[in-house]
C-alpha cells in the first residue's frame, strides 16, 4: 500500500511515484451497490412531522437517474428540494439519526455518478437559486449555492459587473464548483472559481448552520473549499465579482502540443495576458486563444509577446495542415475529421449574437455554449492533472498522451499549498497530490505562497466509441503571480 507522507501547507512534498505510473484505463460504469433501505421509514417520518417536502416514486427519483458522463445510473428512495439552511439542517440530523445515505446534487455535472443516489436521499439545491445582494462597491455578491453561473451572469450583469472565473459550463452550480475548483481561460492569472469565496455559509453533517471564511471558523472553510462535499453541505457563498468589461480575443494554431503549452506557459508566467488556455482536437491541431480585457493590455501583448509566439494564423495554419497531410494521404480521413470539426467550432467563436467590433460582448455563452456542445455529453470525460511547470515541461507530450488515455473520471483540483484533492476515482496518484487538509490557491499576498496555473484543455477524437480530453494545470511558484 503506497504509504501518504505528511506535506506541510505551502510546501509540495516529494513524490514517490514513477513518472510513467499513472496509466489509463478503460471507461466503464461503476455502480456500486444499492444502498439497503434500513431506517428509511423512520426517516420519511421524522422529516414530515417537521415538515419538510419528501418526494418518492419512480418519476420522483428517475429524473435523477444518471449524471453527465453516463456511466452510472442509480435512483435514490427519495428526493428532497432544498428550501433553506434550516431545511437542510433538518434533513442531515434525521439522516444521522437513522444512518440515511445522502447525495447532494447541483447541476449534476459529474461524470462519474458522484452525484448519483444509489439509494437514500438526493438533496436538489436547484431550489436555492437566488442572488440574495450585491454590493458595487465592495465588488462581492451574496447568492444562494444552487444557482447556476450563467443566472448569476444575468443578474451582475444587469449591475454592469461580472464574475470572476467561473466553469467553462455555466450550467454547473456555484455551490458544487466551490467544492471541486472551477477551470476558467483565466484561471492562471486570477485562481480558480473557489479562489473567488469570501464566505460561506455551510451545514455540517450534524446539521449545524455555520459561517465561515479565512477570518471565521478558518479550519471549516479551507476544508469545505474543494472538499468535495465531504465536509458540510454549502448553502449560501459570498464571492469576489468585477466591473463587466468586453474581451478582445486572439487564436494561434500549432502542430504541436508540446511548444503550444511551452508558450501558453510563457505568456502566464509572464503575466502577459488577461485570459489563456489551449483547446486541441489532437495533437497535430492545436489552438492557443489568449483575451484582453483592455486595449492597453493588449497593445503590451502585441508589442512584447506576440512575436515570440510560435503558432500561426489561420491561414498559415491552413497550409501547414496542407502540407502534412499531402505528405500522407494515408491520413486522408483525420484530415477530413479535422476540416469538419473546424466547420462545426469556428462559428461558435464568431457568432454575430456576442461578437460586437471585434470585441467578445458575452465570454459566459460563448465559452459555455461551445465547450459543452462541441467538448461535452456522455461521450467526453475531462481529467484534471496537477504537476509541476518542471515536469510538464520535460514532459509535455508524454503526459499529455497519458491523461488523454485516462477514460474514468480524474479530478486533482490544484490548491495554495501546490498539492492537490484527488476528486473522482483514480488509478495511482502522487502521493504529494493528496493532502490531509484541503487548501485553495492564492490570490493575495496575505493567504500564502503564490502560485501561478497553466490551463489547457485537451481533446483528440478516440479509436473507440468516445472521445477524451484532458486539462493540465501547471503551478509555477513565482512573485508575480496575480
């Protein structure tokens, strides 16, 4: 058994495991088994005499039959909505009282049943979805955990203002993104969505309500922050927002993966851009988009980094591509995928709804509607692997190849400390990859040691019946950092 050596916060431990040990394996569905029933009636009791809803039945509970990724499928013996705070406090001390499995559900965005009930109780916070206050001045915003990003977009942007960094699917729940991480194109500059809580408000286990934050039950709040849920129920976050600007966008396409992400590292550790991240449909086809949230950023970018770039236009690109493949033509038939997925993607970017004088009025739909129509469904797992910038660097192609090759879910959300929470099911972890305590990457000098992470989004069409894809975050210790 591969014995977890203690890592000390801000520090990443040494890793006891080769190089080339984590090895994929092939997707397949991972139900367990079905919780017995034991206590259940006790249960629907003591929930109704203090009048909470409980819905049982086969059309009750078969909505939350399956999640994203559709490999597992289970149904839960009933199915709470969750009201309020209050509410759910009842509900966890009934559950402890007769031993009631409960699975929490949000947008139900797990791809590997993690929000499947296999019996037990489902808690829909679908049912708190409101943006409770906002405040201009301290740029914060107070929203109950069940809303969905893109109604929280709607809201701050009635308020000129916008979020932070938030999933590239915005269907996802701003209380389950806080307890996994949240990639965004700029997650290397400002930290990943859970970076953005201020506070929160969370029901423990023993259903206590509790406040928390850095300065207020600390030890509550940096588990909670990408604890996975295992730690208390979010019911309600205060967030960082920013004044609402549009975006310039600009894409460089590469051949090859390995000098796409040795320039996407480039421009974050330099701190060169306002948003950066690699969409690859394989590895001979790769796209860097770097955005601006201003013109005099961008004219920086334009005047120091642009030329050290090593991708192309679209058009050089094109001819690039040309060449390749006239060259062998045995491959007649990639080609001819990689022209129609171009057909399919591109106009998605380029849509007259949110692309206004060159400038990206709506990144929220545009990214959201592209990634999870043209990267998502059943058919993708998205892995997240953290490393460091050093091993990715020397091993770029490798490790790429190897995520890629993963085909059940894998989640090591980054965090402050440079280590990560193993999310999800993984074959062999890095020891330093598991921390006893969760922590949160930095975003201001008072937290702890800055880290900077590179994200890339990885996909390339699979020999099987699904496709993979991956996304790599790449800490890099620096002072700079935002």
């Amino acid at each position: 058994m591969l014995k977890i050596p203690s890592v000390e916060p801000g520090t990443v431990g040494p890793c006891p495991v080769a190089h080339d040990a984590l090895q994929g394996i092939k997707r397949q569905q991972t139900n367990p088994a079905r919780w017995n029933g034991a206590g259940w009636g006790g249960f629907v009791t003591a929930l109704r005499a203090a009048g909470v809803e409980l819905a049982e039945g086969a059309v009750a509970c078969g909505v939350y039959a399956t999640d994203a990724g559709g490999t597992a499928y289970g149904l839960p013996h009933g199915v709470v909505l969750a009201r309020n705070a209050e509410q759910i406090a009842v509900l966890l001390k009934a559950a402890q009282a007769h031993r009631v499995p409960v699975t929490v559900r949000g947008g139900g965005l797990t791809t590997e049943g993690e929000s499947v009930a296999f019996g037990g109780v489902l808690l829909d916070m679908a049912g708190m979805s409101r943006v409770l206050r906002i405040d201009a001045t301290a740029l914060t915003v107070r929203t109950e955990a069940g809303i969905f990003w893109h109604s929280l977009a709607e809201e701050l942007r009635r308020e000129n203002l916008d979020y932070l960094s938030a999933p590239l699917n915005l269907t996802s729940s701003v209380g389950g993104t806080l307890g996994v991480g949240g990639i965004d194109v700029n997650s290397a500059r400002l930290g990943c969505s859970a970076d953005q809580a201020v506070s929160l408000q969370v029901v423990t286990p023993t259903g206590e309500i509790v406040e928390c934050s850095d300065g207020e039950n600390a030890e509550l709040f940096q588990r909670v922050i990408l604890g996975y849920g295992q730690f208390g129920i979010i019911t309600e976050a205060t967030l960082r927002v920013r004044p609402y600007t549009p975006i310039s966008m600009h894409y460089y396409y590469y051949s090859s993966l390995r000098t796409a992400i040795e320039d996407l590292q480039m421009l974050d550790q330099n701190d060169a851009s306002d948003y950066s991240g690699i969409l690859t449909i394989m590895d001979c086809a790769v796209n860097l988009l770097v955005a601006f949230d201003s013109d005099q950023r961008e004219a920086a970018f334009r005047g120091n980094w642009q030329a050290r770039l090593r991708g192309h236009g679209e058009f050089g690109f094109a001819l690039c591509m040309l060449g390749h493949y006239a060259l062998r033509p045995w491959k007649l038939a990639e080609a001819m995928y990689l022209l129609r997925r171009k057909r399919e993607v591109f106009p998605e970017f380029h849509r007259a709804e949110f692309i206004n004088d060159g400038y990206m009025r709506d990144r929220s739909v545009v990214f959201s509607r592209a990634v999870w129509k043209h990267w998502g469904s059943r058919n993708m797992v998205i892995p997240d692997l953290a490393t460091t910038a050093e091993r990715l660097s020397r091993r770029s192609n490798a490790a790429t190849r190897c995520a890629a090759s993963i085909s059940r879910i894998t989640r090591c959300i980054a965090s402050a400390s440079g280590c990560a929470r193993t999310i999800g099911r993984i074959t062999k972890c890095p020891a330093s990859l598991r921390p006893r305590k969760s922590g949160r990457m930095a975003v201001n000098s008072s937290r702890s040691s800055k880290a900077l992470y590179t994200a890339a989004i990885i996909s390339r069409p699979s020999r099987t019946q699904f496709t993979t894809s991956a996304s790599i975050w790449a800490p890099v210790t620096t002072a700079s950092a935002a």
